[in-house]
C-alpha cells in the first residue's frame, strides 16, 4: 500500500464495487514495490520528498492471508485535483470526509492519525 502524504492531507482511492473491499475507499495499492517512484510520478503527477517503509502486517480473511507494506510517501503535489470521478480525494484528518474503510485502511489511518499533531477524528 502507498500512502502518498502531502503535509496533512492523505490520498485515497475508491476500491471498485466488485471484489475484495469493495467500494471502500484504500490507499493506492502496487504489486511490486521496486516501482513505488515510477507509479508515484506516472500515475499520480506526484514528486516523492521522502520514503519510509513502515512496519509489514498481515490480514486474514476466511480464505488467505493478505501481506500488507505500508509505504509512506512524503509527496509534492501543487495541485490537489488528483481526482477522477471521485475515485481519489486528498483525505485530511482536520476535515475528515465520511468514508468507508476496510479494516487494514483504518488501522493504517489511526497509526497515522497519531503521528499529528492537530486534533482530529477519523469518520468511518
């Protein structure tokens, strides 16, 4: 998972209706991490600041073990506009949107809402 961060406000993606999650809103997913940068820049117009590789989790479904690693992306964006169809917004913890999460997103968003200083809530 990429966590794209351009000073308080994180970007997110709307998961499509079908599959796992669906609908829910997630941070960009990659496949291979090696092209973190590549799809930053390409798919997002965003310059990377600075990387930090957060600690790897694991999520159980019924089924299969998801492997998740956060990686959080200090970004430049001029423009907050990265939307499309509404299926990306800027999220900011000092105006939270109400969205639906999936269970890995929240916990991802709670470890970061902590490492803030502004008061805040995370509206689910």
């Amino acid at each position: 998972m990429l966590i794209l961060k351009n000073n308080h406000n994180i970007l997110l993606e709307k998961r499509p209706h079908y599959g796992i999650w669906g609908a829910l809103w997630s941070f960009p997913e990659i496949d291979n991490i090696d092209y973190f940068s590549a799809t930053c820049e390409q798919r997002f117009k965003c310059k990377i600041v600075d990387v930090a590789t957060m600690e790897p989790f694991q999520h159980t479904f019924s089924h299969y073990h998801l492997q998740i690693t956060p990686i959080l992306l200090d970004v430049l964006h001029s423009n907050h506009q990265v939307m499309e169809n509404e299926q990306r917004i800027w999220y900011n913890f000092a105006k939270p949107a109400r969205k639906g999460f999936a269970t890995p997103v929240k916990r991802l968003l709670e470890m970061l809402k902590e490492q803030t200083n502004e008061p805040h809530d995370i509206l689910y």
